[in-house]
C-alpha cells in the first residue's frame, strides 16, 4: 500500500509516523520571522532524523477554542516552510488545512498530502483538493474548533463518525478522487468528550474494515489530561503507549509530536504484528 505523494512515496504497508510541525507565531513568540522559520526548519530536519514518514505542516490552531487565521497570514506561515523542506527531504510534506487557496498554493510549493480536519467541507476545498492529484484525509469534527467541546452529544458516537466519513468518501469518490488517494481520521478530541474518544479508540478496527488507511491523532492531547490529569508536557508516555495501541489496532498513520519516541513504539508493535 504505497501513496503517491507528488513524486515521494508513503509506504503504508506498515504503520508509519506523520510529525507535527505547527507554524504559529505564539509558538515562537520572539523569534521574528526568520528565527522562526529556522526553528521550523530544524524541528523537522530532526522529526525526519528520528523516523517520520511524513511532515504535517500547519498554520491555524485547531485546538479547542482557537481563533481562525487570515489567508494571507496562514499562507505566509507555512508557503516558505514547505519550499525550503521539499527540497531539504526525502520524505513527503502534508499541508493541514481546510481552506481551497492554501491546499493549491501549498501543493505547488511541494506538498504532497493533504490534511484536513474538516473533511473537505469548505466552499471550494473538495474541488481543489480533487484537482490537486495527492492524497487526502478527511477527519470527522463536530462543530468548529472554537465551540466544538461546548455542547457533545451523540446517540452512538462511532456508527456516526463512521457514517459521517462514509459521507464524506462518497462525496469525493462522485467528484472524480481516485479512492487510493483517500485516508480517514475518525478526529480524537474534535467535539468529543473522553467517554467518545475512548470508545472510538476502542473501536478502531471498525475504521480499518472500511478499507482506507486510518491516520489518528491523540499526541499530547486532552483526553490524556483528562485520564491522568497530566499537563501538556507531561503526555508524552501516555501518547505513546497510544500509537502503540493503535498500531496493533490496524491504524496506517500516527500524528505525534514526539516523533522518535513514537517511531520505536510503532515499530516493536509491526515486529510483532509481523511474526
Ligand atoms: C489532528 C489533526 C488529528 C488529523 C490536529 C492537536 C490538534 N489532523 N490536526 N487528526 N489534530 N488528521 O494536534 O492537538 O487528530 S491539531
């Protein structure tokens, strides 16, 4: 199972590691603009060093109860950033967005994935991404990133985010995308208490039997919080012994930030997946 990411290849026939790269100002609060873009550079030279097969490059928080970003402010985050690595990397570059310009401009400037956690469903994104040529994931999300934890009610929340990601694929797969280029994410924490995310979590073969690679994304995140009652920077164990779980569950693509640490708990699962 290899993907066609604008020339590099993504090989899913074992699971595999996407590293998180964000480009928002806030994370480099007094770099400028050049400092920042080193920093940016150097944090995914090193996530290629320690194994990634892919770099997720995003500029708009997703995060619960982040602010949308400008065009112009999001495209002058991360255009530079994909230039200089597409040609620094061996390994395929994804652009995280939702809206159609920077899926377009972000591909011509050598993106070879796209990662959208809103599936496609902006004005224009289905048909951008569908001229693009390069694979795509579409993540279920409840609501806006703004208000999507304030009110989470569902009746049966895995039979409706499987539903909503059968939606989403029949909508594409009727605009002409080739279903090889498809990847679902069933969104952990995307308008999902933790009683949701640990029974889609549970229920990750259910997402596999579709058909598609499964990409999922529980790196540092708030339901290990909410389970240990761990900061942020104290995550990182609890998000690895995740990836791991989720590997053996069948999961093609793990979206971490700790991107060495994950890499090992990936690949002692696949050395047993494999006996
Ligand atoms: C995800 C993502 C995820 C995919 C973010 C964070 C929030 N893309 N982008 N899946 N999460 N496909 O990293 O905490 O779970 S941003």
């Amino acid at each position: 199972m290899k993907l066609d990411c604008a020339g590099k290849s993504l090989d899913l026939s074992i699971p595999r590691v996407m590293g998180v790269l964000n480009i928002t100002p806030d994370s480099f609060s007094d770099g400028g603009v050049f400092l920042q873009m080193d920093a940016a550079l150097r944090q995914a030279e090193r996530m290629a060093a320690e194994g990634a097969a892919i770099i997720d490059i995003g500029g708009e928080s997703t995060r619960p109860g982040a602010h949308p970003v400008a065009l112009e402010e999001e495209l002058d985050r991360v255009i530079p950033v994909i230039k200089a690595l597409q040609r620094e990397l061996d390994i395929p570059l994804s652009i995280d967005t939702s809206k159609p310009e920077v899926m377009t401009l972000a591909i011509e400037a050598g993106a070879g994935m796209i990662n959208d956690v809103r599936a496609l469903r902006a004005p224009g994104a289905l048909a951008a991404a569908v001229a693009s040529g390069v694979p795509v994931c579409l993540m279920h999300m409840r609501g806006e990133p703004r208000s999507m934890q304030k009110e989470v009610l569902y009746a049966d929340v895995t039979t409706e985010v499987l539903e909503f990601l059968e939606q989403r694929v029949e909508v594409c797969l009727d605009s002409g995308m080739e279903r090889a280029r498809l990847l679902i994410d069933p969104g952990f924490g995307f308008g999902k208490d933790l009683r949701h995310n640990l029974e889609l979590f549970r229920d990750l073969p259910k997402f596999v039997s579709l058909g598609f690679p499964v990409l999922i994304g529980v790196s540092r995140k708030t339901m290990i919080g909410k389970m240990l009652g761990h900061e942020v920077d104290e995550r990182v164990f609890a998000s690895v012994a995740l990836a791991a779980l989720g590997a053996n569950q069948g999961v093609a693509l793990i979206r971490a930030h700790d991107v060495g640490a994950t890499v090992d708990a990936v690949r002692i699962c696949q050395a047993i997946l494999e006996i």
